[in-house]
C-alpha cells in the first residue's frame, strides 16, 4: 500500500542523514522527484561535504544541509521549521561502545528522541517515524535498552498531540543491513579482497536477521503510507546463518572463534512472545499495536479498522533462530552484487 503522492510538495527531513540509510532515502526521493525539498541533519560537517560531493543527486537544488545535534531541543526546532515528515534515524548504535560510554547513548538515543518529539509537536510536523533495531526487544545491552526507551517515546508521543491529531509518531524496527557502515560483510570482504588467511567469528551458532538497503527504505516509506500513530512496524525477512554468511562473504577463508563481545546475542528477536498477543500478521510485515488499544475494544476496533491483520497464536516469536525463511549463500551473494 504506497500513495504516489504521499510526498508531492511535501518537505522530509531525516536526522543522521549522512548515514548509510539517510543516504539511501534521500537518493530514492531525489531520484523520483518525489518530494519539495529533502534536509540532512546531521552533527558532522565532513560527512555533510563528503555527501554533497559524492554524487550529483546530492547536490540537487531540492537537498539542503542542515548542521545539528540532536541533542539539542532548539536546533531541532530551527530545522522542523516548515518540514512535514521526519525520519529519525540519527543514534549512537556500537554495542561495546554504548557499555562503556552508557551517559553519551542516553544523551542521543534517550533524551534525542524526546526532542525529536518536542520538536515535531511544537512545529507542527505531520508524519515522524523513528528507525529501530531487533536490540531494542528484550535487550542485553546498553545500546538495545536506549533503542527500547526511544520506541516506548514514540509510542507515548501520540498521546502529546492534542485535539489536532497530529504528528503521528510510529517505529519501523529490523535487522543487520547488507553492506551498511558498521556491518561486518564490508570488513570481512576486505580481508578476503586483500588475501588474508582468516577472519574472527563470534560464535558458529549464532543467526542474524538480513535486510538490504533498498528494501529498509522501500519499508519506510510503507510505512508512512500505513501509519496511524503508535505502530511499530516489522517486515517479514530472510535469516542467515552466520557460517554461511562467512562463506558467501569470504569463501574459502578460515575463521577463529573470538567468542561472543559484551552484550550481543546468539539469535536476534523482533517480536517477543508479550509483544506477540497485541501484534497482527499483515502478510509481508507484522504490526506492534500499542498497548493502550487493548484495554479499549471499541478504540481498538476504530484503530484496526481497514486493516488487513491475523491475530498471532499464543506462544509466537520471531526469531532469527525459528525464522521460516532464510538466506543460502548463492543467494546472499546475489543480495550483496545489488550493494554493491
């Protein structure tokens, strides 16, 4: 379900926009003329100028550069001013960092989505949805608790709004993007590139969710089209094993045990068995209803009306480890031959 016109004169701006996923949306809204103007906020400047020079598209007169922190409320404003979508995708997001620096992800992943909040109300943005990870269901570590506390604000900041009904805050959450900056495929493929004689793995056990970049961006923006305020919105994606992911990534290169790193698990999760009783199967994603709905059958109804949704069996998960669909190494190698 898209609206081809969902973005027609409308003004998006995306937080962390310099990273691997604002760089994609941009270029797709860019590219298809979708939109009035696309704004970058982003606290780096070389990033921003490494961006502008790195392509033409990202030199349209339609892009613009906006330098900020979201950590600080007032900037936030200055730049939610006349914007009418937002994509809240700038987070500190290194697990072993986060443990050790716990305060700096609270300032940005915590306190960062509260103003993203704030802003959006008081400048009278439409439409803001946060970008989430598995790590934030059930977390182990610092990081995943921030990213929970982020979507329980998203969730809540529906309540904030007022008798004007808008902005609706709604969370798009997945897993491990192919080929982004910070997943492990680029650092294994250059080991294997250059003719190294090994690469380390964390544990053979261990099974990721896998999304490309194309595909969290096309997820995004269905997202908007489908958001009522609240949700947080899951697509249905392939597993892999992490062996498997060695093989199709650097074949014939042999692997040292390291051990699990503080803080990570062996299988990932993106709708845990409490979550599952107010979550609805939609065929190719899966929605996370807020809790609120559920104490009200009537609200509940008016919230799910139109929508195409199986209640989840008792007991469901969705795991990386049970998942029922999942990537082979031919076809990881074709994922990767389209990131490239």
């Amino acid at each position: 379900m898209t609206d081809p016109l969902l973005f027609k004169n409308k003004s998006i701006l995306i937080t962390g926009g310099t990273g691997s996923f604002g760089r994609a949306l941009a270029r797709k809204l860019l590219n298809e003329d979708q939109c009035r103007k696309v704004i970058i906020f982003s606290r780096d400047e070389w990033k921003q100028w490494e961006m502008k020079g790195s392509e033409p598209i990202f030199s349209s007169s339609k892009i613009r550069y906006f330098l900020g922190d979201v950590r600080d409320g007032p900037r936030l404003e200055r730049a939610f001013n006349d914007v009418n979508f937002v994509v809240h995708a700038a987070a500190l997001k290194q697990v072993p960092a986060a443990e050790y620096n716990p305060s700096e992800f609270v300032k940005t992943n915590v306190n960062g989505a509260m103003n993203v909040i704030d802003a959006a109300i008081n400048c009278g943005v439409e439409k803001v949805i946060g970008l989430s990870t598995d790590k934030a269901v059930n977390p182990v570590n610092l990081y995943g608790a921030t990213k929970l506390c982020s979507d329980k604000i998203f969730v809540a900041g529906n309540a904030y709004v007022g008798a004007r009904g808008f902005p609706c805050f709604s969370v798009v959450r997945y897993g491990n993007v192919v080929g982004s900056r910070g997943s492990i495929i680029p650092l294994w493929k250059r080991i294997a590139d250059e003719g190294g004689s090994e690469i380390l793995l964390t544990d053979p056990r261990m099974t990721r969710f896998w999304i490309t970049l194309d595909q969290a961006v096309d997820f995004v923006i269905k997202s908007f089209c489908r958001m009522r305020g609240g949700e947080i919105f899951i697509p249905k994606i392939p597993s892999m094993k992490i062996l498997d992911l060695a093989e199709a990534v650097a074949p014939g290169v042999s692997y040292k045990v390291c051990g699990i790193r503080e803080g990570e698990k062996l299988h990932e999760l993106m709708v845990s068995i409490d979550d599952a009783r107010h979550t609805l199967d939609c065929e190719d994603h899966y929605v996370i209803v807020p809790e609120i709905y559920t104490d009200d059958p009537a609200r509940l109804d008016r919230f799910l009306a139109g929508r195409k949704g199986r209640h989840l069996p008792d007991g469901f998960a969705y795991t990386s480890e049970n998942n029922s669909e999942w990537l082979d190494v031919p076809r990881l190698r074709e994922m990767l031959k389209t990131q490239d």
